[in-house]
C-alpha cells in the first residue's frame, strides 16, 4: 500500500526526532533512577509536554516500537522479556500519557502502531505499555467518526490477539508454555473492540 503524503511526511519527522527522542527516554530513567516523582514533575516530561504535536507522535511511536521489538514473538525471551527495569518504563508511562492528551495521529499511525504490537508474543495490559491507551483512542474516534477500513481490520486482529484467537504458532507455543490466559481488563478491551466494529464502515 502507497503511504499517502501525510504519512510520509510523518515518517519523516519520526526519523528526524529519533536521537532527541532516544536521549530524553535515556534521561528521563536517569531522573527516575535517582528519585521517584510524580511523572509530571520530571525535566524531561515537560520538555517532552510543550514540544510540538509532530514530537510529541513520535515519541509515542517510538516508544511502541521498543517495546514490540522486546516482546516479539521471534525473540528467545519472548516468554519473559519485561522481567527487568532496565527498559524503559517510565517512557513508556509518558507515551501513555500523551495518548491520553489525545496527540493528533492519523488512522494511518495508530493502525502502524497495533500492527507492530502485533509482533509480540504476548499481547496482554500486563506488560505491554500503551496498548490499552490505544485501543481507547480507537473507541474515541470511533464515537466521533467512521473508521478506516484498515484500522477496522487491525483492531479486529488486535482483539483476537488478545483473546489468543488465531494465533501464530510461535505465540500459541508461547501462550501454551507460560500459561497465558487474558486478565479482566484485556477482557473489557476486546469486548469493546467488538463494540467498536459494529459501527459503520468507512471504504479509504
């Protein structure tokens, strides 16, 4: 599928802010490390805060791209990858945040952003940052406007992903080994997925 101008001009930007990106996650842990506060209170999260609306997407996505490369399914440790804090969590906690702010992503970006936490092995609220913000948002426009048919299709694949429906068989090994079966909120979301999906469709 072509990218429409939009999306490449996003990409774009994304590449552009990546090093920034990647040093103000690093420094944002560092003040995490040296003293816990209320994540508002950081530096780094107010820098990040009144940043441009274009810094502020990327940020989320690159935070969704780390964190679906630490729990892709092809990975060895897929089973437990989030059994450390040396990976970025209270990044994680500021992309969550400003998903809740509503930063202005395309259907385009947020079906990209589900398709790679697709990867992963264990697609689960537990240990999977932003998935839950998401799938809200999704709800959101939803209640606002048509989906695309593209994120339609994604967030169907998400809610069986969940449910442990069609899975790979990498990720029903994973699921077979661990002992996986969803928690009460992974259960909410897919039932909202589903609701989502019952509205009416739009052809782009």
């Amino acid at each position: 599928m072509k990218k429409s101008n939009e999306a490449v001009k996003a990409s774009e930007k994304k590449s552009e802010a990546k090093p920034e990106i990647e040093k103000l996650v690093r420094e944002l842990e560092k003040q995490h490390d040296k003293e816990v506060k209320k994540l508002k209170e950081y530096q780094t999260t107010q820098t990040v805060l009144a940043a441009d609306p274009e810094f502020k997407m990327a940020f989320v996505q690159h935070i969704v791209d780390v964190f679906s490369a630490l729990g892709a399914e092809t990975r060895r440790n897929a089973d437990y990858w989030w059994g450390t804090n040396a990976h970025p969590w209270t990044g994680a906690k500021l992309a969550e945040l400003l998903i809740k702010k509503r930063v202005p992503f395309s259907d385009d970006a947020l079906t990209e952003m589900f398709e790679k936490l697709l990867g992963m092995a264990l697609l689960t609220t537990t240990v999977v940052p932003c998935l839950e913000e998401l799938i809200v948002e999704a709800e959101k426009r939803a209640g606002e406007r048509d989906l695309s048919s593209r994120l339609r299709k994604v967030l169907e694949r998400v809610a069986g992903a969940i449910a442990g429906k069609n899975l790979s068989p990498k990720a029903a090994q994973i699921w077979k080994k661990t002992e996986h079966a969803p928690v009460a909120l992974d259960r909410k979301l897919v039932a909202r997925i589903e609701g989502m999906l019952t509205g009416p469709l739009r052809l782009d």
